[in-house]
C-alpha cells in the first residue's frame, strides 16, 4: 500500500505546501514550526476537527514541509500529489479500516525514508478503526523511528482509543463560520452569494459539500425535495414509501460517483496484465480482478452510508430547527427555506416529541454506521417522526 491510497489536492497552490490550507492560521503557524525546528516535533500527531474542516489538506501540507528540503517546492508538490516514496498514505474507501491495512502501515512506518528528511504515515480516516486494528498501531506510534512521523485524522479525538490518544500529540482545528464558507465557495466556482450562502448552511459549513450544493442544482434539488417528503410522513405507509426514496437516491448517487473510477481501474488494470479490452481473463490472473471488484464493492458500501448519513445529518439539522422555533430562536436557522412549514411543527409538537425524534435520527446514524440494513434503520426511524413513539 503506497501514498496513492490517499492523495492530497493537486490544484495550483499560492503557497507551496499551505496555499490549500484555508482559515486555520493556527494550525499551520503550529506545523510549520514543528517542520522547521526537531525540538518542537512530536512523532505521532492527531489532526481534529469537524467534517469539512480540512483535516487531510493539512496532513498533506505538513507531510511535505516534514519530507521536502525547505524550499525544494518541486518535492512538496510530489508530496501534495501522493506520489512521493517517502510518503504512506491511507484513505479507506470500506466501512471500516482492515487489520490487513494497518499492519502494511506498520511495516512502512519502519522503513528508513529513501529520497526526504522523514518518513511520514498519514492515516486520513483514524476514526473507522476497531479496537483490534488500533492495537495494531501501538507500539509503532509509541516507538516510532527517529526519521518517521505519523499523522493521523479524526473528527474527534474522543473517535480514538485512549490508548491512541496518549501516544499522540492533537491538533484541534477551528470550525469555520457560514460567512466564511460562503466567501470561500463564491472565490473558488463564481457562483453567486445568495447561492454560496444558503449551500453553506445547509452543508453546516461542510466546505466539500457545500462546494457541491452550490455547483449541483439537482444535488440541491434532492436535498430540498427529501426533507419535505419526510415532513409530509403521516404513518407507516409514507415511512416504507420515503425511506425506499432515501435509499434509491443515495444508490443511484453512489453509482454516479464510483462507476467511472471503477471503470478506470479495472481498464488499468486490464492494460497492465496485458490483457486487451474485451479479451478473456486467463484463470492466472483472475484473482488478481476478483480483488479488485472486491475493493469496488467496499468502497460502493462506504459511499452509499456515506449518502445515506448525509441526509440524516440534513434531517437533524432540520428538527433541530423545529427545536430552534420551539424555544423562540429564530435567528441561527440552517433550513431557512422550510421555516413556514417548521413553524407549524413547531406549534403542533411539543417540546418532548421533537427531542424524541432528533434523539431517533442519531441512535439511525449510529447503526447505520453500524451495518443495519439502511432501508429498515430508515423506516423505523421514520415512523417514530411520524408517531413522536420509539419503535
């Protein structure tokens, strides 16, 4: 497993490697320190911070200030590029983060670096690590090389073990504002204000999603249409009939992000056996094809919870609106589009059966997460907004 498995962006940047790092001017005056200066350089980090929040982009810029020589800007780009051999990376495209994974992470971490000042192990999604797997990491955070660094990213460092924990220095980035977001989406695609602003509330400053709300109108078509299909569920026939419509859109949508990629690799793949396009696959290398299909199949599961988790994390922000109403907030509202028809849920319910009802969608993304069927999760989660009651 080399740095391929978890690329940085490659864009053009004003400030090689920080340029993509955005409002986190702490975080990077922190790492370019440690970078520069052996004494202020801790050996495991663990960069935190909300979805959004640029965990990964800044692992990046600091794995290639570690690697390059200071002022050697053609290595940093190799780094940000994932291409450079002194860098590991790992990004899980499955639910969680294979043994097999972390072990191959292990073995790299003790490699003394080839071409860079270090060796640096960057581990993007530390938080889908069971128990096991992150024992599997102790001792090489605990001990690790004079010439390696690890970095891991997480939302929380509660995500982590606190066996993890003690081994780590953390980073905690700061939660941009919508204001913020807004002005960065207007710079980066031109879209105009109104629209940079209202995809930036409802991507609750998510900067990746609401880069794509603003740029997709029929992404922001769906969102809209799925948050007033559940307002309108009255029983147990509107839950089986929306929560299918949640499912069959979070499929299809997975299935317009990974067909092409899947594609791609199976191409490549095909090519570099030396097997020509439509040709039979000879029984040698079969395996070889199952495991990547394997792969394909891991990362389709992970990007379909993935979309399913984004509607419910739109469903809570939305009945913690109708919390808002209820308790005479008005001016924070993240679905401001919907306020009419929140205000008379508002009215309707009480205090009690909203709580119930944001409580429900929290314990669905937990099991969701979990590996419940996402259909049944839904539609029992469904009948408790359409009954205030917990199936």
């Amino acid at each position: 497993m080399e740095s391929t498995a978890g690329t940085a962006p490659s864009s053009a940047l004003a400030e090689v490697p920080w340029g993509a790092v955005w409002g986190q001017d702490a975080a990077v005056e922190t790492l370019k320190e440690a970078a520069s200066d052996p004494a202020s350089l801790t050996h495991a980090w663990l960069i935190t911070g909300p979805p959004g929040s640029g965990r990964s982009t800044l692992a990046y810029a600091f794995a290639a200030a570690l690697i390059a020589e200071p002022g050697d800007e053609n290595a940093m780009r190799q780094v940000l590029a994932g291409t450079h051999p002194d860098l590991t990376a790992l990004r899980t495209e499955g639910v969680i983060i294979s043994i097999k994974d972390a072990r191959a992470l292990v073995e790299r971490s003790y490699f003394s670096p080839s071409l860079g000042r270090y060796r640096v192990i960057v581990m993007e999604d530390a938080d889908r690590m069971a128990e096991r797997t992150s024992n599997v990491l102790l001792k090489a955070l605990e001990e690790p090389p004079e010439r390696t660094v690890w970095v891991l990213c997480a939302p929380s460092d509660a995500d982590l073990l606190p066996t993890i924990r003690s081994r780590v220095r953390t980073l905690r980035l700061r939660e941009p504002g919508i204001s913020d977001v807004a002005r960065l989406i207007v710079e980066r695609t031109g879209v105009d204000s109104a629209t940079a602003e209202q995809s930036a509330r409802h991507a609750q400053r998510h900067i990746g999603m609401a880069q794509r709300l603003a740029t997709d109108a029929a992404a922001r078509a769906r969102r809209d249409d799925t948050l007033r299909a559940v307002l309108r569920v009255r029983g147990v026939g509107d839950a089986v009939e929306v929560a299918g419509r949640i499912v069959q859109a979070a499929t299809e949508d997975a299935k317009a992000l990974t067909a092409e990629r899947d594609e791609a690799e199976r191409t490549t793949l095909l090519r570099t056996l030396g097997i020509a396009e439509g040709a039979a696959v000879p029984p040698a290398v079969r395996s070889q094809l199952s495991a990547l299909e394997d792969d394909q199949k891991r990362r389709a599961t992970r990007s379909l919870r993935d979309g399913i988790d984004r509607v419910l994390t739109d469903l809570e922000s939305m009945f913690r609106d109708v919390l808002m109403l209820q308790f005479g907030r008005d001016a924070d509202l993240i679905n401001r589009e919907l306020e009419p028809d929140l205000r008379s849920l508002a009215d309707a319910w009480s205090v009690d059966r909203t709580l119930t009802v944001v409580d429900r969608i929290g314990e669905t993304r937990e099991n969701v997460e979990l590996n419940a069927a996402p259909t049944l999760a839904l539609e029992s989660m469904l009948v408790t907004v359409a009954s205030g009651r917990t199936p």
